[in-house]
C-alpha cells in the first residue's frame, strides 16, 4: 500500500538467509518438467503450483546454480517488462542447458495485471528459442528499450 517497498525481506545478517538465497517455490523445478520463472511470490500465486519466484529481477548465483542443477527442462520466463534486459541476459545464460520461452509482457503489465488465464494465452503466442534468437533480441532492446516485439 501506498509508495513503500512491496515486501519486506529481513536481513541477511539478522535471519542468517537473504533473498538471494531463496527461490519462492523452489520445489517445483524438482518436480516438473516445465515451470514457470517469475519475479514475486505473487506472481507465482496467480501462476500456481509450476511456478517459481525470484524475490526480484536479477539472479544470485546461488539462484543460477539451482536452476541450473535442477532437472526441470523448460522454463517460461516472465520477468515484469521493465526487467526485459534482466530476462534476456537470464535465459541466455539458461538457454544453452534449458529449453526456454520468453515472454514479453504488452504495456507494462504482468502476470498479475493479466491474470492466469490472459498469462497462459499470451505465452502461446511465444515460442521456445535459441541462444541466437535470443542474442538478437538483446541487441535490439539495446538500442530501442521501447520497441514491440
């Protein structure tokens, strides 16, 4: 509510975990073969059972390292729009282990703004990619941050 921070994550130093340690529903990538990779726990609860949070934008590489020696075999990247370089940088790093989808969410929503079912039809439209698909589209939100995909 109003201008603060959505959650309040305890300090590291405090609890003797920090957020960068965690992945919200790690379970999942043990569990099934696809799943999704979202920002909040949040968005995990409007996505359901296949999807795991990351408390954030970017990865730890203790996240990486997780994903990475899990046996999941495809993940649906949905990083919020304004995280789209993070999850480009993000499934280049996964893309060469993992099949991986990206999803480029329209006008700034996400995942709870659409909610599940808009979410699941969206992906559709999207295909699982390659590291030189992936590198291109990179390229290109480099130089144009506002272009439609």
């Amino acid at each position: 509510m109003g201008g603060g921070a959505k959650f309040n994550n305890p300090k590291e130093e405090d609890i003797g975990i920090g957020k960068n340690q965690v992945i919200y529903n790690q379970d999942a990538l043990f569990t099934y073969n696809t799943v999704w990779l979202l920002e909040s726990a949040t968005n995990c609860l409007t996505m359901g059972d296949k999807a795991i949070g990351l408390g954030g934008k970017t990865l730890s590489e203790t996240q990486m390292s997780t994903i990475l020696r899990s046996p999941v075999k495809r993940l649906i990247i949905g990083l919020d729009r304004d995280a789209l370089l993070w999850a480009i940088k993000l499934a280049l790093k996964v893309v060469k282990q993992k099949k991986v989808k990206l999803i480029i969410f329209p006008d700034k929503r996400d995942v709870n703004d659409l909610g599940r079912k808009e979410t699941l039809e969206l992906a559709k439209s999207f295909e699982f990619t390659s590291y030189t698909k992936l590198l291109n589209l990179k390229h290109r939100y480099e130089k144009d941050p506002e272009f439609t995909y």
